[in-house]
C-alpha cells in the first residue's frame, strides 16, 4: 500500500491554523513586507492575487478587490476590470509556467454555494490538466497536491511581477 504524507493540510482538517483576527485578505494586503508569509502574490492600485493556503490543486489562486466587499453586486466597475485582468493573467502565467492545460475561474457566493469566505469576495483561479482527477478524489475524498506552498509561490511571483503586478 502507498502512503500519500500531507501534513501542512491537517491544519486545514482539524481547523486549527492560527487565525488573526479580521479578515485575511485584508490582513494579508495591509501586512507590506510579509507577503511570503501571507502567500500575496502581486498587488494592483485596486485588487491583489494571494494563493490558496489549503488548496484545491496546485497553484490554486484567489484575486480579491483590495476593500473589503462580501457581494459581487458592490464591487466598482474599477475593481471588476483589475480584478478580471489579474485573473487572466493568473491563467496566462499558470498555462506558461505550470503547464497547466485549462483553468477553473469562479467566485462563490453564500455559505450554500461554497463560500468559505463571506464577507469578502473574490475569484478562485484553479489551474487543472488532463488527468488530473484520477482515483484519490472519487475514492479517498483527497487530492494530492505535488508542489508545498512556498515553492509555488517562489514560482508564480516573479511571473506576476514581471507582467507589472
């Protein structure tokens, strides 16, 4: 039998990640200098990319408007248009530097439909390949994640950077 060891994700199962309190995303824009430790990828004028700290795939992104919104409805015209083009360019990036092969690009609105986040909306930008639902998410519940957080992120941030973000 062959063990899969994920052990940064336990935190994730059991809910006990340290939590500060507010709200993350804008902890994370408002804590310059330890975008590392946030997982803040790049920033615009108006919206900013952070990975996924509990993953869906590897390389899972989230673009959110930099003030502190919970529905689609109050986002500006402003903020949509940063918000749209960082998520093209996470799917641009993804394609160039992960090979990935399509993307799943979408926001989640209400606890029904997933959200994990309420109050402060932004859109997931999962990067996918053929193949790459195979037994463990049908079977085991489970996904494998190949790459830890911190090389992904040393990864995709000089991409961003290099586009100006």
């Amino acid at each position: 039998m062959e063990r899969l060891w994920a052990p940064w994700r336990l935190q994730y199962v059991n809910d006990t990640f340290p939590k500060k309190p507010g709200c993350f995303f804008c902890n994370a824009w408002e804590d310059r200098g330890n975008e590392k430790e946030h997982l803040l990828l790049a920033r615009g004028e108006k919206a900013f990319v952070m990975m996924n700290r509990f993953p869906y795939n590897n390389g899972h992104l989230m673009v959110a408007p930099v003030r502190h919104v919970g529905d689609m409805e109050e986002v500006t015209s402003a903020e949509a248009a940063e918000i749209w083009m960082l998520a093209a360019a996470c799917k641009k990036i993804m394609a160039e530097s992960m090979k990935a092969e399509g993307c799943n690009i979408g926001i989640n609105q209400g606890k029904c439909a997933g959200a994990g986040v309420l109050d402060h909306i932004h859109v997931h930008v999962v990067p996918r390949w053929n193949g790459d639902t195979n037994f463990m998410p049908v079977m085991a519940d489970a996904r494998v994640v190949p790459q830890a957080l911190q090389d992904c992120f040393d990864n995709l941030r000089p991409h961003l950077a290099a586009r100006g973000w």
